[in-house]
C-alpha cells in the first residue's frame, strides 16, 4: 500500500532526472542503505504497529508455559468435565477459562497459546529453511553457471510447473494414515508440513536469486574484486550476498503469512500438525459447534487472522520502504 | 513581427519530497517563434525535460509547485483547464520522446496509435484515420506504409519506431513540435537521419520545434537558438552559431569539448565535465556549478550569478561570475586545445601579475 | 503458431505422466499400510484380505499396478477396468464418482469467478487511478484484511451470522443447503454465501494485484504519449493503462480456476457442498487412500490443463510473445 509522496513519484514527471539527483547526491547518500530502510519503515504506523504485535506474539509463543501459569489456565491437552455443563456442553468465556472451554472441556485459552507456538514454529522454520535452501541453490546456479546452473533451473521450471501444494496435501493425507510412510520414516504432522513448505517456496526464491546473481555477477565492483584477487568465496560473501538481502527480506516477508495459513490449512483438514494444538484444528474441531460454541471457533480464528494480517502488514511495509517506486505486490 | 509562439515566463517548478523541496526548474525564461527551432541543452536533469512536460501540461505529480507563465499563441496554458489542455495537446502541441518503443503501447498497431491521435482532435471516421496515419506513415520514410500501419511497435527497428512517434506527433499539423532527446535511444547512424527528417518535417509545415537534448551536436545543425541548462536555470543562452563560435559559460565549454568536434585534429581528446549534477534539494551555495567550475573563486560560492546580456551582443546572455575579458581570453585558450587546468593556470598567473 | 502449441502440449503431457507417477508413489509405495488389509474393513480373515489383494490386482508388481492404475483412463492401454482405484469406503471407482461431483463444483467456481472479478477489477483499476486517497486506503485495508483471513474462518463466522437455521440474522441458506435443495435456484440460493466467502479473499487478492500494476502501468512511457497525444484521462487510463496492467491477471484467473475446478476443499467443507473438494475431505477423515489419490490427480489435471490454456491465451492478448 504505498501511499509514499516520496521523490519517486516524480519519476513519471521526468523519468531520467529527479530520481536519479535527489538519491545522487548528498545528504540522501550520506545515510546507509539499513537506516534509510528504516527510516522509510518508521514513517508506517500501521507497520509498526504490526511490528509489535508480532513481537508480543512470539515473547507470548516463548513464554506460553509461564502465562498459562500466570492466569491459572490448565494445560493445553487437558481435559476436564467440570468445564461442561450437564448437556455435556461446553461453557463460554469465564473467569476460569478466559476463552472458554472446547467440547471436551479443554482449555480454549491455553490451545490458542499452544497453537501459537505451533504456528509460529512451522512458519519461522519452514521460512528459514526455503530461504536458505533457495539463496543456496539460486546462488550456486547464478555464480558458477555451466551444467550446475542448467540442472538447478531445470529443477526450478518443472517444480513451479508442478502442482505443488496439492501433492503436498496428497503426501500429507497419505503419510497421516496409522502407520505413516515408508514404514514410519515419514511420520505425518510437523515434519511433513515443513517439507511441503519448502518444496514449494524454494523455488521461488532460486530463480530470483539467481537472477540477481547472474546480473551482480558482471556488476563493475565484483569485477574490480576479482581483479583485485579476491576469491569466490570473498566475492560471494562480500560482495554478492549483501546485495541479495533486499529480495531475500522481501520474499520472506511473502512466505511467512502464507506458510502459517498453509499450515493452518492442513490441519484444519486433518492431515497437518498432530498431538499439539493448532489454530487450524482447533477451527476443524469447532465446525460443528458454532451454534453452540462460538468462542470455539472466534479465538483460534482471530489468532491466525490477526498473526497473518500483523505479518501482511508488516511485510507490505518492508517493501514498501524497501522499494518506494515500486508497487507491485510480487 | 507578432508575438511569438511560446513564451515562457520566469517558469518554477517546484517538487515537495520527503527529502526536501527539490527545484527541478528554477525560474526560466525563453520563447520560440513560428518556424523558429530552439535547442535546450543540459544534463540529464538540469530540468529541460520537466520545463518541457508542463508547457504540455503533463507534470501530473500531487507534489508539483508550479509558477510563471507559459503562453502559447497567446493563450496562458498554465491557467488554462484540463479539457483546453487536452485540446491543444497532440493537436497544436506534438512531442516525442527519447524511447520510441517505450513510449509506444505495445499492444496496439502503430497505425492504431496514429489513427487514435487523429480522432482525438478530428471528426473523422476510422478508415479516414487510418488513412491518415498510412499518409503520415509514408511522410515520415517508413516503406510499404499501409502495411507497416497493421504492425505492432516491436516489430519495428529503433529507427523506424522513432518515424513512427514523428508520424504521430505530426499527423495533426501542430504549430510546436517538442522532442525530448529524439535521436538518444538510437543507433548513431540512425540519429542523422532522424535530425534530418525533423528538419525536412519542419520547414514542409512550417512547425516550430523545440529541441531537448544532451548533446549540443544535435543541434548544431538544426538550432536557430541555443538555451544551455545547468541544475533548473538557463546558464546561456544565444544564436546556436555564438553558442559554437564564442561561448561564455565555463559550463557550455565542458559541453563544447565534450563533443567530437569535426573541424578539430584527429588526436584532440575529448574532456568530459569533471564532477555530477548537483543535488537540487541542496544546491550548492552562490553560482551552482562552481563545485565543478575550474575556474572557480571564493565569491562564486557566495553570489548567485544573474542571467545577463553579455557585452557587445544583446542578444546572448550568460550567467557567470567571471569578468567578460577573464572569460573571452580563457575561451579562446580552449578553443586552441589548451586543457581546462592549463588555462586556469594561465589565468591565475595573469591575475596575480595584475595585483 | 502451431508449432508453439505442440511444444506446449509434448511439456504437459510429460508434466501430467511426471504427476501420475508422483502420486502413484505417495500413495502406492511410500505408506505402510496394507492397503487390502484397510480395504477388508476390522479383523477381516488372511484369506479375505489375500481375496482383495487379487481382485484389486495388488498382488502384482509395482509397475504392473501402476499400468493397471493409467491404462484404463488413457486410449487403447487398458487396464484392470477399475477407474482410477477403487474407493474402499465407498464400493465404488472412483473417477465415475468424481465426475458426479464436478457439476458442483464447476457451479460453485463459476459463481465465485464472476462476483470476483466484478468486485476485484473496478476496486483495484479505482484504488490505482486515486491513489492515497480515502476510498484507496480503505479499500485496500479490507482487502488486506480478507487476504490475511483464512476461507473457512470466514465461512464460519459467515454460517455464524447469516445461516438460516443457527445465524444471529437467519437469512441465507447455509450448512448442507445445497445437498437438500431440489431446485437450481435453490442451489445457487444456497450457494450464495460459499460464492461470497469465496469470493472475498480472490476479490482483495485480484483487487490489490491490479492495483499496483496499474499504478506501475501508468507510470510508463506509452501513457506519457498517450497524455500527450490530447486523449481524454478516461481513454488514457482504460485503453491504455487498464489494457496494459490487466493482462497478467489472464494468468493468475488461470490457475486459480484450475486449483477450484480440483475442488475448493475447504470451503466445500465448511459449507458443506458435495463437490469434488468435500468428497476428497471426506476420503481424508477416513483415510480413503485411493480417493484422495484420483481427487488430486484430477485437480492437478485441471492445474496443468489450465496452465496450458493460459499460456496459448496469452499469445493472443499480448502481441509481443513469440511463439
């Protein structure tokens, strides 16, 4: 959303000229790159305060024991009949049970918190892991080029081709029967919602990467580097993977909201995270009850509908102060 | 002699950025008159191209302070509505720019674009616009015209693409033609012939043109009139053959030596102006090219050089703080190949033998 | 032209035979369980299940199942007669059923598709042309707000308020409405809040993709030339700047509508629809391998398919692409 009535809007008024002078020269390049970031950044209330409410959520993820103590909540796995009431109901929100209770009389409070944690996990992981493998690959592919690069692209066109996320939910169903896949190597739940996360972001993240690289690589100050000695390894390091943070932070910012709905969403058909609560199966479990039940339903559903905007928002944001002339949202 | 075509007056414009007011155009002044062809020469943002965008109307940014006048045949085109705009744009007033296929739609035929131009100002049918593009189109040198008209712009060279944006530009007669840096994006061979073309144009309908460009070699040749730009304000200006035969800016000489010039020995090096354009938010103090001046002195940096009328000829100004015989003999140094830092040397020894 | 189409045809009859073996080997190699033993239903005696094994041919070797899986969808292979598995819940093969269901599920992405784009598209060609202004910023909140909202959390609070039996405000069919309506108004009378919960989140995610192209569109050069050729902002901005920023909307429509047509699993869940994605729910809470095999490669069929389609549309809507 940018909104910016930054210098660049000028750029359709004479596009080889304000951009290019007021970025030029003094005092706007006497500021690094990460403090203009920031400075753009800060201007976003909305971001910023999205920003501390992701922050909050995972020091809450972190300390969920200790706040479950705090307000007296059961764990999370608990169940108890007193919650229900003489139907066999489930109770509303109380003083006892803040969020209410579930069908079976665990608490709804202390689910969400777990639920937090599992959300939290799965994304940051899944995350982390398609980046590196991406940034990794993307890399090799760009930098060395030869068969390494035509192996690696052609692993990345036929994966993009691929439908993905649906074999993933086919893997998933498959290994979430009794006795799992491949004689229980593959056990259903956190892994395999992490392995389908990273089958389908990374690459995504390889073929940028390695665009980027290919293009940096014949970038003047990399040939200066390397007429200056510098070996692969230096120039990798110094010079190419700092230019690549930008789209790097971008794509990450893409990846995180949408790997917490994927996993939401494979629990919520019974086929993603087991054993621990999680916001999607929590949700699954209150379909049935929303006549009877809405606290079921409402608290898991605001906890991922907020995380994932929080993460929108804040993603919007970075791209936007990382990009200002650009409002694509890809 | 009537009044002339385009006047502009003491023009501003002003852009408010989160960094800071950045003064694109900083109160200019020039005219043309009919048949006249100005040349406005700078670097890529001394503001030649933004002075030229809102004498069409076209500076479009929320954030645009703009002040002075622009008159057109008499007519106030800064006070004047969106909709008399529209109706003078493309229709009394044509331009063209530097990027012919980026400045074409690349998803409609050339033609089509031609055609569309014509209908916006004409009350003719489609196939009469057709027609008229398919005429345009064969003015301008484009072969098998009728056929070319049904191609899409990527499927034209450079060259032949600039014909076509000079096609549409023209096609309803203007009385002013503005080119913004024409032959840039193109091949060297083929900027003469687009040069040529626009001069052929001109003098068959009678237009005025008004040149922007980079490249004071553009318009050597065409140019009645040279207007040279540096950082937003008019620095000299004069008849292209004084701007050529005795300049009187240090920064039009950078310009001047940064051409290959034909008349020269083959071994004259080409001396680029040292130095960037300035920042327009915090321009340099007093005369704004003295960071990169090499004759600088420490009043430059203090006192704001006024566009004067330099001595002996009205009809040439320049806005420079040197004393006029300082400039004259510095120039006739340079025009010998003596270097820029030499002549300076000479200068400052002159000087001191003065004291 | 041709050429072109056949290359394009050779990738996705690789990409679809790639697929098949794919989930043949998710679904026929990689889990523990004896499928016969789960097909048998509790304690079944060894002869029975070895009688299954036999009649589903999974005594064979791997490769020869995994003919007898294809050959009888394909041309003159032929195989087993059983088409595309055979279900173990249901008795059943399981492509006759999945055709049963696609009627529904077309009906439900048709809906949703159309009320999109009439939302999405003018939303985000208004956002783009008034850019900052209030109308923008509030649009695009809620956009961002329906992007950030998983469907079925939606479909809940949707079946919460207005379901015409539980709902605050009882105003529209919901829940299994559309298995119980006899009537095509009254399905798509029930298919009402499905095509708007639907909707929203493609409408917010169209609205904000066309948004920010066209912001990027009217920045170009050709809407400088258009300006300046005295066209009126109305033609500038729609035949040029719309036409240009619209385009690769072609290619998301595409595979968006291939992923529904494979069913939208989840808000057929949650509403209830007996179309192919609820079919496959079902499979998955009773762990019917068989049918959430033939419901994903069916959905991955119309993937690629559709795949296929945008890529040969799109050579006709933007002149520039060379075959």
């Amino acid at each position: 959303m940018s909104t910016g009535t930054g210098a660049s809007d000028l750029l359709h008024a004479d596009d080889h000229g304000i951009d290019q002078i007021v970025a030029g020269e003094a005092p706007v390049a006497a500021r690094s790159p990460l403090a203009l970031f920031w400075r753009r950044f800060r201007k976003d209330k909305v971001a910023l305060v999205a920003l501390t409410f992701i922050v909050l959520l995972v020091l809450v993820a972190i300390l969920a024991p200790v706040i479950r103590n705090l307000v007296g909540a059961p764990p999370p796995g608990q169940t108890s009949t007193d919650a229900l009431d003489d139907f066999g109901l489930p109770q509303g929100p109380t003083s006892e049970h803040l969020f209410g209770v579930d069908s079976i009389g665990r608490d709804i409070f202390a689910r969400v918190l777990d639920g937090a944690r599992v959300s939290l996990l799965v994304a940051f992981i899944g995350t982390g892991l398609s980046v590196t493998i991406g940034v990794t690959l993307g890399m090799i592919a760009g930098f060395f080029r030869g068969w390494v690069d035509t192996l690696i692209a052609r692993v990345i066109d036929i994966l993009l081709a691929f439908p993905v996320l649906l074999l993933g939910l086919g893997l998933a169903s498959a290994c979430s029967t009794k006795d799992g896949c491949l004689g229980g190597a593959l056990e259903p739940g956190l892994t395999i919602v992490i392995f389908i996360i990273v089958l389908s972001n990374w690459p995504y993240v390889a073929r940028i990467i390695r665009g980027q690289v290919l293009s940096l690589r014949e970038k003047e100050f990399v040939e200066a580097s390397r007429s200056l000695g510098a070996g692969n390894m230096r120039i990798i390091f110094r010079e190419i993977l700092p230019n690549l943070v930008a789209p790097i932070i971008v794509y990450a910012s893409l990846f995180i909201p949408a790997n917490i709905l994927l996993e939401a969403a494979l629990s919520f058909l019974g086929v993603g995270v087991t054993g621990q609560a999680s916001w999607g199966q929590m949700l699954s479990e209150a379909t049935g009850k929303i006549d009877t039940a809405w606290w079921y339903m409402f608290f898991p559903g605001m906890a991922l509908l907020l995380t994932v905007l929080a993460f929108n928002l804040v993603g919007d944001g970075m791209q936007d102060a990382l990009n200002p002339k650009g409002n694509k949202q890809k | 002699m009537g009044a002339p075509l385009l006047e502009v007056e003491n023009l501003k414009v002003h852009f408010e950025t989160e960094d800071g007011l950045v003064k694109a155009v900083d109160g200019i002044s020039y005219t043309v008159d009919r048949g006249q062809t100005l040349g406005i020469v700078g670097e890529s943002g001394s503001g030649k191209s933004v002075s030229s965008l809102t004498v069409m109307g076209l500076t479009r940014s929320r954030n645009a302070r703009i002040s002075g006048t622009v008159r057109f045949n008499g007519k106030d085109l800064l006070g004047a509505s969106e909709e008399d705009m529209r109706s003078i744009r493309g229709n009394d007033i044509a331009m063209i720019f530097q990027d012919p296929l980026s400045s074409l739609h690349p998803f409609y035929k050339v033609g089509a674009q031609i055609a569309e131009g014509v209908r916006a100002h004409r009350d003719v049918s489609k196939a009469q616009a057709w027609d008229r593009a398919v005429e345009m189109l064969s003015l301008v040198g484009i072969p098998e015209p009728r056929k070319r008209a049904d191609a899409y712009p990527h499927e034209f060279s450079g060259g032949m693409r600039q014909r076509a944006m000079i096609a549409m530009a023209l096609a309803n007669d203007p009385k002013l033609l503005i080119a913004d840096e024409p032959t840039t994006a193109l091949d060297v061979t083929v900027q003469a012939q687009i040069l040529e073309l626009i001069e052929r144009l001109q003098s068959e309908f009678d237009t005025a043109v008004v040149v922007i460009t980079h490249d004071l070699g553009v318009v050597a040749e065409m140019a009645d009139e040279i207007s040279v730009m540096y950082a937003g304000r008019i620095v000299e200006k004069a008849d292209t053959d004084t701007i050529f035969a005795a300049p009187e800016h240090p920064y039009t000489w950078g310009l001047l030596s940064s051409i290959p010039r034909l008349d020269a020995s083959r071994d004259e090096e080409l001396v680029p102006i040292p130095g960037r354009p300035p920042s327009l938010i915090n321009l340099p103090g007093g005369c704004s090219f003295h960071p990169r001046c090499p004759y600088v002195r420490e009043a430059h940096k203090k006192v704001d050089p006024k566009l004067e009328p330099v001595a002996g000829n009205p009809g040439h100004q320049s806005a420079c703080l040197l004393d006029s015989s300082v400039r004259r003999k510095l120039w006739s140094e340079l025009r010998t190949g003596v270097k820029p830092d030499e002549a300076r040397a000479d200068v400052m020894a002159a000087e001191e033998k003065a004291v | 032209m041709a050429a072109y189409i056949a290359r394009r045809l050779l990738w996705v009859v690789f990409l679809l035979f790639t697929i098949t073996c794919i989930t043949f080997v998710i679904f026929s190699v990689l889990p523990s369980g004896d499928p016969a033993v789960a097909r048998a239903g509790r304690s079944p005696s060894p002869q029975l299940v070895e009688v299954i094994r036999v009649q589903l041919g999974l005594d064979k070797s791997k490769p020869e199942q995994f003919i007898n899986y294809i050959g009888d969808i394909l041309p003159f292979v032929g195989g087993n007669g059983i088409y595309l598995g055979f279900s173990y819940q249901n008795n059943t093969d399981v492509l006759p059923e999945i055709l049963e269901r696609l009627p529904v599920t077309i009906f439900l992405a048709t809906g949703a598709v159309i009320l999109w784009l009439s939302i999405g598209i003018p939303l985000g060609v208004l956002s783009a042309v008034k850019t900052g202004s209030a109308l923008d910023r509030i649009a695009m909140g809620i956009a961002l707000l329906f992007i950030s909202a998983p469907v079925y959390f939606f479909g809940l609070v949707a079946l919460y308020l207005f379901d015409d039996q539980i709902g605050i405000w009882p105003i529209l069919p919901g829940n299994s409405a559309y298995g119980e309506a006899d009537s095509l108004l009254g399905k798509a009378e029930a298919l009402i809040m499905p095509w708007c919960v639907l909707a929203a989140a493609f409408a917010a995610i169209y609205a904000r993709f066309l948004r920010g192209n066209l912001i990027d569109t009217l920045q170009e050069d050709y809407i400088r030339t258009a300006r300046a050729k005295g066209l009126s902002e109305r033609r500038v901005i729609f035949r040029h700047g719309v036409r240009a920023a619209i385009t690769p909307i072609v290619t998301l429509l595409g595979l968006d509508i291939g992923i529904l047509l494979g069913g939208a699993i989840l808000t057929e869940t949650v509403f209830n629809i007996p179309g192919i994605g609820r079919y496959a729910f079902n499979a998955i809470t009773v762990s019917d391998l068989p049918v959430i095999q033939g419901t994903v490669l069916f959905g991955a069929f119309f993937i690629v398919m559709m795949s296929l389609i945008v890529d040969i549309l799109y050579a006709f809507i933007d002149p520039r692409v060379r075959y």
